[in-house]
C-alpha cells in the first residue's frame, strides 16, 4: 500500500474518533447543561448519556442544580435612628430553571447579590438599632421574599438568607455595653432589696409565730395549773369530808365521847402551857382552875346540833 494512502487512512480514522467523541456527552448527576445549535437554544442536556451534532451543536451553559451558598459583601446601612451599622450575611439559593438561568439573566449571581443587598438597606432604615439585633428573623424573611418576586425570572430559586453579622460603631458598641452593665447593676441592686425585704418579712413571720407558739404555751400552762389546783383542792375537799366523816363515825360509836374529852383536855393543856413559855403576855381565862368547865363547854359546842340553815325568826 502506498505511504499516501496510509497517511490518508490515518487521519480519516482520527476525524472520525474525534467527531465521535464530540458527539458523546456525559451529564454528571444534578447538572444541567444548555445545547445550542447554529447558535440559537435547541435542548437541556440531562444527567446520563447524550449525543449532540459535531460542529453544529455546542454546548454554552453548564449550570449546578444543587443548593449554593452566596456570601453576600458586607454593607454599611443606616437605621431608623440614623446610626451606621455593618451587615454581613449569606444567601442560599438553587437554579430550577437552566434555560432561564441561561438566557434571563447575563449574571444572576450578581443579580442576585444586588437584590440582596439593596433589599436589606431598605428593610434596615426602616427599623431602630435595636430593633435589628431582636428582628432578624423578620430581616431574612423580607430579604427572600423581595427576592423570590424577582429571582424565578432568572431561573432561580432563593432559598433563604441569614445575617451572619451587625456591627455597630465602637462608640455606639461602648454606649451598649454601659447600657448593659447599668442595666445589670440595676439588676443586681433589686435582687439584694428584695432579699432583704424577703429576709425582713420572714423574720417577722417567725417572731409572730414564736409569740404565738409562747403565748399558746403560757395560755395551756396556767391551764394546766389551774385544772391542777382545782384538783388538789377536790382531793383536800374530798379528804376532809371523809376525815369528818370518819372522826363522826368515832365519836358516834361506844367510847367515842370519852375519847373525845380526853382529846379536848389534852389539847388545851398542851396549848396553855407553850403560851405561857413563849409569850410575855399572858391572855388567861375569867376562871383558870376551872379546867372542867372548859372541856365541858367545849363538849357541849361538840354534841350540839348545827342550826338549820334557814330557821324563822320568832318575835
């Protein structure tokens, strides 16, 4: 075979390996590739195997369906109160639709980031400083719902937006932290009076309960004592009755007058003599020999009846 043939031969056989590795294209999964032939839109590559016209189709746009994450530049925005306050904050967000993210839009990347930012200076100058350190949950949801409205023009899904950082000034991040320690001072310094006053009433509750439980106490005391005198004096009451009763008992039975004399006599004797051994005055009956008559005057106070208690007066 000639050498012009071969070398003919040769380079047929790489055109065509080349023009079937231009017709075959492999999609990675959850990617998105846009096709244009002769340079207008034909078709959206889909994950997998694909097969395109060499030299007449191309592809233009490779698009990742998956979610990104957009770290937004940081911003100065000025607040309702006209103070300066640097935010940071990052997008997340998901192309739905290549074609529209191929043809809506030159960069909806930057698109995007624009939005946000200009987004986020209008929903901060209408807030108070420190409002926006309390509401930033209400500051990312207006953030994605401005951007919602706009971003499915551009085939573009905005998934949500969180503020990574608020920077103040430093004067006005040193006015806030006086404002906390005051705030805390204050704090501390109702704690402590609230203590003591807590301690106060708790004090007094306990001297009320302890007059309480003493006065209780000295109240069932004298009671106790009272009920106990009351009983002694039944117990003498009763023991004397029965002693009356007993010594009636005596006089009554056979002997029992002369016992009595006999006790009579002796008494008296036994009490004239020590009035005479420790007195210097002498109190001495009308009839002092006359012992006698004595005990039968005193005999005669014991066998006479006692008066009935209500006898009628004769005129």
């Amino acid at each position: 075979m000639p050498i012009g043939s071969s070398l003919v031969t040769l380079i047929l056989f790489i055109v065509i390996l080349v023009a079937i590795v231009k017709t075959i294209r492999v999609v990675p999964q959850q990617r998105a590739w846009i096709v244009e032939r002769l340079g207008r839109f034909h078709a959206v590559l889909q994950p997998g195997l694909n097969f395109v016209v060499p030299l007449v189709d191309r592809v233009a746009y490779r698009h990742d369906l998956r979610e990104i994450p957009l770290d937004v530049p940081p911003q100065v925005c000025i607040t309702k109160d006209n103070t300066q306050l640097q935010v940071d904050g990052i997008l997340y967000f998901q192309v739905t639709d290549a074609r529209l993210a191929s043809y809506g839009s030159t960069n909806y990347v930057l698109a995007i980031t624009q939005l946000a930012q200009t987004t986020l200076r209008s929903v901060i100058g209408r807030m108070e400083l420190d409002r926006t350190f309390e509401e930033r949950d209400q500051i990312n949801a207006a953030v994605v719902s401005a951007l919602d409205a706009a971003a499915p023009s551009w085939g573009v899904k905005v998934l949500r937006y969180e503020i990574k950082d608020l920077t103040p000034p430093a004067e006005i991040l040193r006015a806030m932290q006086a404002q906390i320690t005051a705030e805390r001072e204050k704090r501390a310094v109702i704690a402590t009076s609230e203590g003591k006053r807590q301690e106060q009433i708790n004090l007094a509750e306990g001297a009320r309960a302890a007059a309480i439980a003493q006065s209780e106490g000295e109240k069932q005391a004298e009671i106790n004592q009272a009920q106990g005198q009351a009983t002694a004096t039944l117990v003498k009451a009763e023991a004397t009755a029965k002693a009356i009763r007993q010594v009636a008992e005596s006089i009554g039975a056979e002997g029992g007058m002369q016992a009595v004399n006999l006790r009579v006599a002796e008494q008296y004797i036994e009490q004239f003599g020590n009035l005479a051994r420790t007195n210097n005055t002498l109190i001495l009956p009308a009839n002092v020999t006359d012992v006698a008559g004595l005990i039968a005057t005193a005999m005669s106070v014991v066998r006479s009846p006692a008066p009935p208690a209500s006898a009628p007066a004769r005129a």
